[in-house]
C-alpha cells in the first residue's frame, strides 16, 4: 500500500517511522553527526507528507540504548538537522508516548513536522514478547491517524514501531521504502547478466546468509575487507594477525567447493597493503596475499586487487557492493574502497545497474568525495539490504502487504 491509499491527510496526523540512525562523532563536547544520508533520504517522503497538510510525527531510533532513556542516544541532534533541511524547525519531544510526545503532537499545525524521542528508550520496542509490542504500538496509535514505514533500515526489525504499528493504524509503505525495495529487487529477482557481487566488511559471519544464497544467483563474488582473511585462511594461506574468524573457516571451505559447482567465480584480492599494527599512521607495505608476514594484519586489499577488482566489475550488467575493501576511515588504506567504488561508477556510466547496500559503504562512497548520482542506487539499509539480498522475507514489508 502507498501513501496515496491514505486519502487526504490535511489535518490528520501521521506517524512516520524513519531510519535516522546516524553516525556520530563528539566535536569538543558536541555531538555531530558524521554522515546525515539517512536524514536526507527521508526528506521526499516527510516532505511530501507536508505538502498535503499533514501533521508529521516522526518515529525513529538511534544506537542500541537498554530500553530505557540516556542522553548519549538522545534523537536532539537529529530533530536539529532535519529542521536545517527542512527549512522548519522540528520539535522534539522528551519522551514516546508520554505527556511530552502528547503536548507535542497536540501543538502541530498543518504541514509541520515534530519528531518523538528515541523509540528504543522503551524496552516494549524491542521486546520478544508479542503483547508487550503490541501494547506499546497500542499507545503510539493514540498519537496518529495513520502510519506511514518509511525505515528501510529497520523494516527487518520486528519492532513496535516497524511491525505492530502497521496492525493497528491504517498502514502504507513511503516513498524511500518502495524505492528501495524497487531497486534492489533488481538483484534479487531476475538480475541482468553478469551479476557481481563485491563483499567486504569485517567479518563473515555476519554475510554467511548473503554468500550462501549468492552462490546460487550470483556470476562473480569479489570478496575484500576484513572478512578476505578467513577466505584466504581456508586456502591454507598464512594471514598474520589480521582479522580471522577460525570458527568460520571450515564453512568458507563449503562456500569456495560449491561456487565451483555452481560456476560461480570467487575473486580474491592478489595483494594486501599489511601494516605493522591497527592505526592511522602504522608503517605498511603491499604483500602478496598469499603471504601476509607473521606479526602483520592487512588493512586493506593491495593495488592489484584493486585493478583486478575493477576488470572483474567492468562488463558486469548488475552489481551488488556492500562492506568497504579496507579500513578507508584510514588515509593509507582507503585505496582498496577507491578502486572499488570507481570501478562500478565505470561500469554503471557503460550501462550497468549498481546497488550500494549497507551503512559503512554508503558512508564510505560520500567520505571518500564520490558523487552518489554515479551508482544506480544506494541504499539506507545495512542489515535490511543484505536480508532482502538474501532473499529473507522482512517482516516490516509483509506486514504492509498483508
Ligand atoms: C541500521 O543501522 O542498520 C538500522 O538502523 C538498524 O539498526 P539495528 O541493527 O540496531 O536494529
């Protein structure tokens, strides 16, 4: 369901769950926020809702507080800048659904936006037990007509504010949802051939889901970051004292065995820029990858990789990256992600469809200064993204088609 199956919503009050869960940094004692991408994708559809004289009352989290309020999570830096960018001032409410959340709503006009404080500072958010989410959702319809999920970073969350709202209030899909979900459908229904996928990120466990069920659609899998060491590792190639899931590397061994079974072609990097030790400023040097030295972890892949990565990219008619190559935060190993990054720009301005999933490689494509028009799609979702490329059913989509 879209928002046009709402009716007209002048004057009717409309909760809006977004995804706002924002880096953020402290700056002598204030908190920034590093990367407002989240804040931004959520514009088109607050806005919209605006325009029809709405009264907008946003839903959103921020980090994993312990149900209960603290400071450190507080949303106030984020109803800060989604009034600089909405040209409005939002307020924020102190609290969910208390006196506060109620006054705020009350003091709405038309057209404005109020945004309530972090959904997680109520443990019946998160719970396992189905009555206490419905209660709580139960308690957050009180404040609306109806709701809209616009959180694609969360709608593989089965949360108050994602799943039990939509039973209770009349229920649609925003604008960046459909989009996302639009999009990757891309990948994950019927991709145009070849299809590459590129993983990285820190570690394998957290992408076993993905990879198993890439090994099925995919054409080539590029794998870099931190999560390449166990990969190596079940070659039987020494890695230093870079990042190693032991317990992972037996299932790795499965994956490579059934990616030649299936005709999937596994890209390793060739080379890996090691450094003598996790930081900023740590002597490095480009090793090959088969032979990381003892007491060295490798902190990005190496420049060949990167040239290798980007002719394995470059006649790919769909591409799929989530995980950066490397510790890009870091100047000296940021080269990987580069390489990465401007080999689907090229491959996407030669015709093909490219996705870009997952917190850290969306952060990593602005940080690094790449403009965001030369990728088909980037995605707000980090676990939800990789949950909808494994073909998982998210229960914050399910219940809206329901
Ligand atoms: C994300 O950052 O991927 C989403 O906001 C979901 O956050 P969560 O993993 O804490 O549920």
């Amino acid at each position: 369901k879209t928002i046009d199956s709402l009716g007209d919503l002048r004057g009717k009050r409309v909760l809006v769950r977004s995804d706002f869960n924002v880096p953020l940094s402290d700056d002598d004692g204030t908190t920034v926020i590093t990367d407002d991408g989240r804040i931004r994708a959520a514009l088109p559809t607050l806005q919209r809702l605006a325009d029809a004289g709405a009264r907008v009352v946003v839903l959103a989290h921020l980090g994993r507080p312990k149900g209960t309020p603290d400071p450190q999570y507080s949303l106030a830096p984020v109803a800060a800048r989604l009034g600089e960018l909405l040209g409005q001032d939002v307020a924020l409410a102190e609290d969910l659904v208390g006196a506060s959340a109620q006054a705020t709503v009350e003091a709405l006009a038309d057209g404005q936006v109020a945004l309530l404080e972090n959904v997680r500072f109520d443990a019946r958010e998160t719970s396992k037990v189905d009555a206490e989410r419905a209660e709580l959702a139960g308690e957050l319809a009180q404040l609306a007509d109806a709701f809209v999920s616009d959180g694609f970073g969360v709608v593989h969350r089965k949360q108050a504010s994602v799943y039990d709202i939509a039973q209770v209030l009349p229920a649609a899909a925003g604008d960046l949802v459909l989009n996302e979900v639009e999009s990757l459908s891309k990948a994950t229904g019927d991709p145009e051939r070849p299809y590459a996928v590129v993983l990285g990120g820190s570690k394998v466990s957290d992408k076993l889901g993905v990879i198993a069920n890439l090994l099925t659609k995919a054409d080539r899998l590029l794998i870099g970051g931190g999560m390449v060491f166990t990969f190596l590792k079940a070659q039987g190639h020494a890695v230093g004292s870079s990042l190693l899931e032991d317990d992972q590397v037996e299932t790795v061994r499965g994956y490579i065995a059934s990616a030649q079974e299936n005709g999937v072609e596994i890209v390793l990097p060739v080379d890996i820029v090691a450094a003598d030790s996790f930081a900023a400023d740590a002597p490095h040097q480009v090793v090959a990858a088969d032979a990381i030295p003892d007491g060295t972890m490798g902190l990005d892949i190496g420049p060949e990789s990167g040239k290798l990565f980007a002719e394995k990219l470059a006649d790919a008619k769909t591409i799929a990256w989530n995980g950066p190559m490397g510790v890009f935060e870091f100047e000296a190993f940021a080269a990987g992600t580069t390489a990465v990054a401007q080999g689907i720009i090229d491959a996407t301005a030669d015709g093909a469809f490219s996705i870009v999933g997952g917190g850290d490689s969306a952060a990593a494509v602005r940080a690094l200064g790449f403009d965001e028009a030369g990728f088909s799609h980037i995605s707000t979702g980090g676990g939800a993204s990789l949950e909808l490329l494994e073909g998982k059913e998210l229960p914050g989509l399910t219940v809206l088609a329901d």
